[in-house]
C-alpha cells in the first residue's frame, strides 16, 4: 500500500510532493522512516495547534528558507527536523514563540533542541544548523512581518549566544531505529502541551509499537481517491491469491 503526502511548506501555493510506497511495512515495522514520512508526519502535527509551521525536511537540509504565509507574531511553533545522514540520525528542534504582545518587551522565543541519542556531539550539529538556519529563518520571518504591518520594529538581533535554548537528552532510544518516531513523538508532546515525554528516561518497544501503529493509522487515513483506488486493486490480489492458496 503507498500514500501520496502534500505538505504546505512556505507561501500558500507552494507545497512538497513525495509518495511513500510499502507504508505497512516501513512504518509499523522497525524501520527508519524517511524525509516523507517525517514531513507528512511533522505537517500533521502541525495542524494540532493553530499556527505552527513545520519546515520540510530537504529545504532544511538544503538551507532554503521559505516563509510561512502568516505573521510570525501569530505563529506558535515551528517545527525543524533535522537528518544527519552519515548516521541516518533524526533529531528536532521546536520552537516556541511568543510575540503578540503588542509589548515588545514581551517578545520570546524558546528553542528545544532533541537528540533521541542523547550525545553532545549530535547537539553541536543542531546547534550549527539553528545558527545557520532556523534563527535566520525567523529573522526573516520578523523582518517581512515588520514591513507588511509597516512598524518600525527591528528585525531579531544576529547573535552566536543562543537566546532561551533548552538541550533534551530524554527519553533515549533504546534500539538503532527509533530517533524517528521518538522526535515526532516529543514534537508532539509540546505542540499539545503535554510535556511529560521529556521526563521519560526511556520508552518501552511496546509503547514505540504503539506509536508506529497510531503513525500508521493517520497516514493511511489521509487517503487521496487514487490511493483507495490502489487500496482496493490490492486487496483485491489479495484475495485473489488467498483463493489460489
């Protein structure tokens, strides 16, 4: 079975295509999932919370930015997955923001970085790649948000200190695979500020299975009319190979 993913990323307009084919066995199975299902997956949880942008996982890596088509002072969250592919290794970075206080004063921005391993030098990578993107990416966002409304509030000051910035070392995969479904699940965990994941010293393989199932579950419910079409001529050579049998 396969599902087709469009994913906003970026102005209304633009979106990412990409199809995941054998999705029971790539997701219900312990399988690293790739860049497809980590953005369909972020994009859904997205949708838990009004305002929350998450950014595909190829412009990250490639370092293109493209802008949500609100306000950055209406955004929530802001979602980065982040794939370090000599290791096949995901981690995430959430950021929290607060800025529509009409006080600027009042303005913040928290960042969460998650490395589901646990190991510092991992933590230096998504510290490198919030330097060189994310906070850039919000710069932007402020400074086009600044001139649409037509303020004179100044664009985040460039800063190598990172401003309110919270490392996560728990809960820690216990296996080779699980880096995945463990960043989506403390993605999760505060988009719908239900925090206690990151006090979880680990998680069980029944718990992960569970959380593989449910991921399953919400891609194949997000059905396009060709993907039932697919659906239906598979089960039917299903059928048809069970009565062969």
């Amino acid at each position: 079975m396969s599902r087709t993913f469009v994913t906003p990323s970026g102005p209304t307009g633009r979106c990412v295509t990409s199809t995941l084919r054998d999705i029971i066995g790539r997701v219900a199975r312990s399988k690293r999932l790739n860049d497809a299902v980590m953005d369909a997956t972020l994009w859904h949880v997205s949708k838990y919370r009004t305002n929350c942008y998450a950014v595909d996982a190829v412009s990250v890596a490639d370092e293109k930015m493209f802008y949500p088509d609100y306000p950055l002072a209406s955004c929530n969250f802001v979602l980065v997955s982040i794939h370090m592919k000599a290791l096949e290794h995901w981690m995430v970075q959430i950021v929290e923001i607060q800025m529509s206080d009409e006080d600027t004063n009042k303005h913040k921005i928290w960042a969460t970085f998650y490395d589901p391993l646990g190991v510092s030098s991992n933590l230096e990578v998504c510290e490198a790649k919030w330097i060189s993107f994310t906070l850039p990416l919000l710069q932007e966002c402020k400074t086009i948000s600044a001139s649409e409304v037509n303020t004179d509030s100044a664009p985040l000051a460039p800063q190598r200190v990172l401003p309110e910035v919270v490392s996560l070392l728990y809960p820690k995969q216990a296996d080779a695979v699980s880096c995945d479904i463990l960043s989506i699940a403390q993605a999760y965990s505060y988009v719908s500020h239900v925090r206690s994941l990151k006090t979880s010293k680990s998680i069980s393989q029944n718990d992960l299975a569970q959380m593989r199932l449910r991921l399953m579950w919400t891609m194949l419910h997000e059905s396009t009319a060709a993907d039932e079409d697919r659906d239906v001529e598979v089960w039917a050579d299903f059928a048809s190979i069970r009565k062969k049998g």
